[in-house]
C-alpha cells in the first residue's frame, strides 16, 4: 500500500470556482482511496501531514474528512483517528454538499463575530434583555438531557444577545450563521460524535458567564466569555483529530 502523505499527485485545484475548497479537497483524498492508494481499514495520515501534503489549512482538511464521512468513505473514531472504510467502494459517492462554508470555518467566523456583538450588548441592554437571557438559561438547565430543547434555548440565548445590541444587522448576521450551519449535513455528523450532554453542560457554564459579564455591563469581560466558549466548542468538535 503506497503511503498517502508521498503519494504522487498536486494540490487541490481551486479553479472550479462553483466548489468550495474542503469539497474539492474531499474529492483528491477520495480519488485516493479510490484508486487503493490507502485500503479499506486503513488509517490516514495525521491532519498535520494532509495539510501540508495538499497545501490547504486544517480546518479544510477537517471538514473534507467530515464530508467523506457522509459519504460513507471513511470513520472518524474519536481519539484513534480516521479510517478508510471497510468497503467504500460499495458506497455511491456525491460531492452534491450545500454551498456556503463548512461548520468549523462558521465557529471561527461566529467567534470573531460573536465576540464583538456581546461585548456591544453589555453596553447596549436593557432590562427586558436580560429578562430573555435569562429565560433562555433556565431553558437550557431544565433541558439538558433533550438535546433538540437544549438546542433551540441556546439559539434563543445566542440571538437574544445579538438583539440586546439594538443593532437589527447583528441579529440578522448572527441567526444566518446559526440557522445555516445547523441545515449543513456535516455539522449534523460532527454533533453525532461530540454533541454530548457533558458538552451542553459545558456549554451551560459558558453561557452563565457571557450572562454575568452582560448583566454587569462589562464589556471586556463579555467579549472574553464568548471567545472562550466558542473556543472550546471548536476544540471539542475536532478533538479526533489530535
């Protein structure tokens, strides 16, 4: 079996201005296996040596991978690493993904983003803000063990802060990110292997700092809040690939 990382072949070709560039990765690492460059079974490279072999970031490659494993080609398993599937051949294999970027390039928009219209809000909010904060906290304890619950008070949350800013372009930006990247099909398969109760948990904290650092007033402190909880939901989401 040859090796990948050494395999002959050039970088991703980004002419195609119709695809993303995780797709058009997606697409090189699967004519790979394909033509039995690496076997069923088999592990792939590291992260690491597949971003350096195509000359593309690690969130590229994080989110081919993430593709290919909707389509059956390969298995992420969590703290081992990725795998070839036993048969992949035996899998029809589509790169018709939704347009528009991958989960993990949307945490880190969301993050640079987020950021900054929470510490506007902290600034900005008014009592009946802080009303709708705190209903969607309360929402998020009494629903942690119900995942589709849990998840629409942390959407709540998230939008109730873009709305405490009074700025209408912040909460539009903010549920476009949010609503986009939870009908992308890789974001549905990444929850599949971290989007667990002790994440929400987590998450949970998170949130009741973001609140504190607003109902304060504390600009500085609420921007450092929603870095840090994106932040670790970013680490938490593509922990397999350490």
């Amino acid at each position: 079996m040859a090796d990948l990382a050494h395999t002959p072949t050039g970088r991703v070709n980004h002419a195609d201005a119709g695809d993303r560039s995780y797709v058009a990765l997606a697409k090189q690492i699967y004519d790979l296996i394909a033509a039995g460059d690496v076997g069923p079974r088999a592990r792939l490279p590291s992260e690491r040596t597949l971003a350096e072999r195509f000359g593309v970031s690690r969130t590229q490659v994080r989110e081919a991978i993430i593709a290919l494993e909707v389509q059956g080609v390969v298995e992420v398993r969590v703290g081992s690493g990725i795998y070839v599937a036993a048969t992949p051949e035996a899998q029809p294999v589509t790169f018709e993904l939704p347009r528009g970027p991958g989960p993990i390039e949307t945490l880190r928009a969301r993050s640079v983003i987020e950021s900054g219209v929470a510490a506007l809000a902290a600034n900005e909010r008014k009592d009946a803000d802080l009303d709708r904060l705190f209903a969607a906290l309360r929402a998020m304890r009494e629903n942690m063990d119900d995942k589709p619950a849990n998840e629409a008070a942390d959407r709540e949350f998230h939008l109730a802060i873009a709305g405490a800013t009074g700025n209408e372009m912040l909460r539009l930006v903010v549920t476009a990110m949010w609503d986009n990247s939870r009908a992308d099909p890789l974001w549905k398969k990444i929850e599949e292997h971290f989007h667990t109760s002790a994440l929400r948990s987590a998450s949970h904290e998170d949130h009741q700092r973001i609140f504190s650092a607003i109902m304060a007033r504390d600009a500085g402190a609420a921007r450092t809040a929603m870095e840090a909880h994106l932040a670790r939901v970013i680490d938490e989401f593509t922990q397999a690939w350490r």
